[in-house]
C-alpha cells in the first residue's frame, strides 16, 4: 500500500510539475589570449602583426551573459510576449502553438509593469477577454483582427494559420523586455570548456519549459553576439571612412581652385604647352622630380599633421583611429591598431561594468600610454621628415637658381603646377585608402565560430520520470520500515509478551484477553469463552507451581488501572469453581474497588477489623453466585493504611483465614505507587504483576525487574493482561471448536 501510494505521488508529481529542458551550444572565440601590459620598448621592438590585441576569454564571458544582449534576443524573438494555456492545476505556456497572436499593441504611458489578460475562446470569430481567471467575470467580447481598447492600451489580436482553436481559458502576458531578459540571464550559464588558461571554447547552456524555445534563445544569443562583433570591427572602418571622405572632399575643392587657377594663368598668357621654354626641358624634369620627391613628403607629413589633430581633440574620449593611412611606418601602423582593438574592448566592457571597475580601469591606463606613444611617434616621424624634405627643397632652390633664364611667366607656371602635383598626389592616395577601407568593411566576419548549434532537447534535464518513479518506489519500501523503527524506538508502553521478556526475568505465567464487554465478572460455571478456558489455564498453572497447597497469592501492578482487581476477581471464582474454598480480600485501602465490582453494600471491611471495630465474621461476606467464594471488602478509607498494615492484627486476619480457605487472594495497592504490597510479602506464597498491554510502561517493567533482583518480591510471576485478538495470543482457544463466545 505504501508503494502504490508514493508511485501515484510520483505520478501525480511528474502530471502537474513544470518540466525543464537544457539546451546547449558549443563556440569556439578565435584570436583568444589575454592582453598584456604595453610599455614602448616592447611595442616599438614588435613586428607589424604583434601588436593586435587579443580577446580576453573572460570579458567575452562577461558579454554574453550581459542584460543588454539578452534584451536584443528577447526582441528579436518577441519573448516578452507570452501566450500560456490554463488547466484545471497546471499553466501550459505555448511558444509557437498558440492558436493566436498579438498583432500590434500600444500601450499607455502610465502602464510600465506590464499587461495580463485571459482569453477565453470558444469559436474562431470572436473571444472574451478577462482581466482574471475567475469564471464569474463577465468580460469584453472582442473579434480576432478588429483592433480593440482598453484602460491600459490598444490591441489588436489575429487567429494563428497554423494551430487551431481548443475551446478554453488562455493567458496573454506583456512584460517590460528588461525583466524578461533578467529572468532569462539567470537561466543562462557560459563556461570554459577544457584547460581555464588555454582553451577558447565556450559552453553555453540555458534552462526553459519550452524545449524550442531553449534552442532558439542560444541560437539567436549567438547571432546577436556576431553582429555586434561585427559592428565594433566596423566602426574603425566607418571611422577611417569618415575621415578620408572629409579629407577628399576638402581636396576637391583645393583641386578645382588650383586647376583653374593654371588655366586661368594659361589663357591670360596665352600659353599653349605644358611649359613656355621647351630648350630648358632637362632642368624642368629634374625640377619636376625634385618636385614629386617633395609633394610625397609633404603629403605623409599633412597626413601625419591631420591625425595628430584627430587624436589630440578630444584628449577625455576613447575614439576609434582611422588605421592604415601611413602604409610606410609599420611601427604607427601597429600602435594605431592596438588602440582601436583596446577600443573596441573597452566599450564592450563598459557596457556591462562601471567606471571604477578594475578591468576598465586598466584598459583605460593602456590606451591613455598608447595615444602618447602614437602621438609622440607621429612627431618624431614628422621630425624624421624635415631632413630630406629639406634637402629637396634645396635642390629645387638650386635648380631654380639654373633657370634665371627662364621668364617670369614659365617660373610661376611650374609653381602653380607643383601645387596641382601635390594636391593631385594626395587625392589619389587617399582614394587608395578610402577603397581598400571599404574592401575590409565588406568582408570582415565575426571572430567566431559556432562548433554546435543549439539543437531542440527531447529529454527533460528535471523532473526525471525514471528517477522520480524510482525514487516513489524506495520511498514507498522505506515509510513503512522508518515507521516501524520509529514506532519502535519511541514506543514506551508494553506491546508484546517478547518485550515482557526482554525488559525482566520475571517468568510470565500466561497472559488474559482483551475484556470486549466491559463487565467486571466473566468466569461463569459452564462457560466456555476464551477469557474463561484463560483463567482456567491460570489456575492450573497456579497448581503447579504450589503443587496444590493452600496458597496465599498477592496481586498487584506498576501502576492503577492495569486490571489486578479484575484478575484477583475472576481468577478467584475460577479457583472456587474447582471446589477450592477461596477469599478475596481488598487491601487496597486507598482506591478500593472490589466492593464496588462484588455490588456489596456493606459497609464494614478491613480496616474496621484492623482498628478493633470488628471480629473476622462480622466483615467475611460471601459470594451469591458461588458460596465457596468469600471476600472481605477495604471498608472506611483510613487515614494510615500502611501503618494499619504492619498491626499483629493483620497477621492475626490472614493466619485466621489460612485455618478456614485454601486460597487467600490478596488485592493491593500498585507496587509502583506505595509500598503497600512490600509490607504484605511475609505473609504471601505467590506474588502475581499485572503488566497491562499498551498501558504498563516499559520503565514500570524495568523497577519490577530491580526490585526482583534485590529479592523484594515474594515468588513472583506476571500476568499479561489485556491482549487483544490481533496479537494471536489466545493460544489453542482461539478455535471455534474450543470455545463459544457469549453475547
């Protein structure tokens, strides 16, 4: 019974519980390692390639579980919109089977908690719309793709193409996309997977109800990450972007002024070739070269001359620096693209830490030493470049010097043509640039790869029902063991003769039934109950332990109410029935009961006798139904019955009643309550301990242990009294053929 009831708790458990589903992805960070600290000596002794900072594999951890991705996700799927089907005890939540959907909504202004509302559908025109469950809510009849109003907005609900209606009770939820991306974090956990320093693996793992919806939560979490990483990568390239455009455009200008400029000079001066003096054509192709040499000069050095401007005008912000400008320094090259990765990681960190965070902290302090190291490579490259732009300049005075020849107009051509030269030069390059930058936007990628996509869980991480039931099935095995142990260990009373035996070795001399009736006699001549055939093998074996002599037998318990009153009574008539002449005398002189069980209406007894108010005829009455049974009842309550007791008289009485019966039954007071039937112990042949079934405690069984051991108890012998049925005491009697039982 206890298996089958814990099994339909299993079962009943694993009907209603919420099961959960994990959902896992497998990805792989590339360029991984940990950015170091930067000093000028290591970077300027690096190669091109070594100085691009790497990705830290726990600020990557850091990006994926933080509230701002997971609130994209939560957008881009719609999470914060929650169809749920009710139950008589369990909510059902439906991610892609709703039979409907929320086709637009607007809500009001004072509503930022969130909206709840309950549908119930019974056809596909129309629904109910409730602001509760309850049944006796009347509600708002509403049609599928009719907008709709209520207090905490506008709505518009559209029937589902794909899942049909079951007639019922649903639930529409719409919660703030920041609680629902929150709730969604705490499902989600990212850990390394192999070596804590070396691997760049990551393991990412999310817990939901809706198996789909774990798949789909990893995957689109994925896809958010990528793009962002996407996004940080081309923010350089826009920047450069923006940069060169700017510069470009302001050339343009500069250009058309200069063209026109030399073809206005052409037209006033009527100039017609590419140079007035074509005699002078070897000074001019070496003044023209000297010329080139120095517009490439002139054109690293404003390009160096501009960025140092970018840098230095915002000296408090971090922005992204336009990378590969000067292909001819490697060693800027490098310094620009360690700070923009350093950038690029710094506003992701700061997306999801503070100011005073010990990473951002550290990453600031490097990019602060690498813009002063950019800026002072700049200057000493722009310094570098001072010398040979000096030297040309002073060939080209030189040269100029060897055309003094050459008229005025032919000198003023070849200017304005060196400044179209420059400016024609530099326009080109930076086209150059502006191409290859928006080649490399085109084709950046995430720094990603996904080695295992989320795939939908079949199996659910909790409840398992294989555990569950097992578990239903050990529990239901270990109630009933743990129960009995426990009744066991904390049952204080007499269950059992075993348990008799276990606490004393007092030897028990039979044991009588449970008394059903309630009746104080039951030993009747004739009868043939199994209470009786009881106090008829008591009898025998008082006989054979006393081999038949005149006995005098004392009856008491550990405490009142255990039945010795009754024993003494029935066992008394039992010994009369057998043609033995017997006295029963109550010298329980506190709590008499023997009168009262006798209906004697006298009211003399023995402590009248012990006080000298009356001789032994005066207080011997006899019983009606057996004469040879006679008792004597306790009488007036004396103020000191155990004085009374130690009186010669009371020896006088019981030697008086030796010479007239052959049994004198003695009831008494409990052994474990006065020390009564300690005085009368002299005078008795057989002490007789009623221990009660489920009444005597075990310590009571315990003190008339001690006491047998100390030899304060005159032959004693216990009698089990009050079991039932159940415990298959009654021995040989229990049969239908060897007794009847009486109405």
């Amino acid at each position: 019974m206890s298996i089958i009831a814990t099994v339909a708790l299993g079962q009943l458990y694993l009907r209603y519980t919420t099961f959960e589903y994990s959902a896992r992805a497998i990805l792989l960070i590339k360029d991984a390692g940990k950015s170091g600290n930067l000093s000028e000596k290591n970077i300027l002794s690096s190669g091109p390639g070594l100085a691009s900072s790497g990705k830290s594999m726990d600020n990557e951890i850091q990006i994926l579980k933080s509230l701002t991705l997971m609130e994209k996700v939560v957008e881009k799927l719609n999470l914060n919109i929650a169809y749920s089907r009710l139950g008589n005890v369990k909510e059902s939540e439906l991610y892609m089977d709703s039979p409907f959907f929320l086709d637009s909504f607007s809500l009001k202004e004072n509503i930022g908690y969130g909206v709840q509302y309950y549908l119930d559908l019974k056809d596909y025109q129309s629904f109910v719309l409730k602001r509760t469950a309850e049944e006796e809510e009347a509600g708002k009849k509403c049609f599928f793709g009719v907008p709709f109003e209520t207090k905490k907005g506008y709505f518009t609900i559209s029937l589902s193409s794909t899942t049909p209606i079951l007639k019922g009770l649903y639930k529409l939820s719409i919660s703030p996309v920041e609680s629902v991306a929150s709730r969604y974090k705490s499902r989600l956990s990212v850990e390394r997977i192999g070596n804590q320093f070396l691997s760049s693996t990551l393991s990412l793992n999310i817990l939901d109800p809706v198996p789909q919806k774990a798949a789909d939560l990893l995957n689109t979490l994925i896809t958010v990450y990528n793009e962002e990483e996407v996004n940080d990568e081309n923010q350089i390239f826009r920047n450069t972007m923006a940069f060169i455009d700017a510069r470009v455009a302001r050339l343009v200008l500069e250009l058309d002024t200069v063209e026109g400029g030399i073809q206005q000079f052409k037209s006033n001066n009527k100039i017609f070739d590419a140079s007035a003096s074509s005699s002078l054509g070897y000074t001019v192709t070496e003044l023209r070269t000297a010329v080139d040499q120095f517009s490439n000069y002139e054109i690293k050095k404003k390009l160096l001359l501009s960025l140092e401007t970018f840098i230095t005008k915002d000296a408090t912000n971090f922005t992204l620096i336009p990378s590969h400008i000067i292909a001819e320094s490697p060693v800027l090259n490098s310094l620009v693209t360690q700070y923009n990765g350093l950038v690029v990681q710094y506003n992701k960190i700061t997306k999801t830490a503070s100011a005073q965070n010990p990473v951002t902290m550290e990453i600031r302090e490097q990019l602060q030493d690498i813009r002063n190291l950019i800026l002072q490579t700049i200057q000493n490259l722009r310094k570098n470049l001072q010398i040979p732009m000096a030297k040309i300049e002073a060939d080209i005075q030189k040269l100029e010097g060897s055309m003094s020849s050459i008229p005025g107009i032919e000198k003023r051509l070849l200017e304005k043509m060196r400044t179209q030269s420059i400016k024609e030069n530099l326009f080109l390059f930076l086209l150059q640039k502006r191409e290859d930058t928006a080649l490399s936007e085109a084709i950046t990628t995430p720094k990603t790869r996904t080695i295992e996509r989320a795939r939908v869980p079949k199996f659910p991480v909790y409840p398992k029902p294989k555990l569950i039931l097992t578990f239903s099935v050990i529990l239901g095995i270990f109630i009933p063991f743990m129960g009995t142990i426990i009744l066991t260990l904390f049952e204080n009373k007499i269950d059992s003769e075993e348990t008799i035996k276990r606490l004393t070795n007092i030897p028990v001399l039979g044991h009588i039934g449970f008394n059903k009736k309630g009746d104080h006699i039951l030993v009747r001549q004739g009868s043939r109950t199994a209470i009786n055939e009881m106090f008829r093998l008591l009898r025998t074996k008082l006989n054979f332990i006393n081999q038949n002599k005149q006995q005098t037998i004392l009856f008491t318990s550990s405490t009142s109410g255990e039945g010795k009153t009754f024993i003494a009574l029935n066992l008394g008539i039992t010994l009369a029935l057998s043609d033995k002449k017997v006295i029963i005398l109550s010298l329980d002189l506190r709590k008499p009961k023997l009168g009262l069980y006798f209906n004697s209406s006298s009211n003399r007894g023995i402590s009248n006798y012990l006080i000298k108010q009356a001789e032994i005829d005066d207080i011997i009455q006899t019983y009606d139904d057996n004469p040879n049974l006679a008792f004597i009842t306790s009488g007036p309550t004396p103020p000191n019955p155990g004085e009374l007791l130690l009186t010669g008289r009371m020896t006088q009485l019981i030697q008086e009643l030796k010479g007239r019966y052959d049994y004198i039954l003695l009831d008494t007071p409990p052994i474990g309550l006065v020390s009564d039937a300690l005085l009368l112990g002299k005078h008795v042949d057989t002490s007789l301990l009623i221990v009660r079934h489920k009444t005597t405690y075990k310590n009571m069984v315990r003190n008339l242990e001690n006491m047998y051991a100390k030899g304060e108890l005159q032959k004693p012998h216990i009698i089990y009294n009050g079991v039932q049925e159940a415990k298959n005491y009654y021995g040989y009697g229990h049969n239908q053929d060897y007794y009847v039982e009486e109405d």
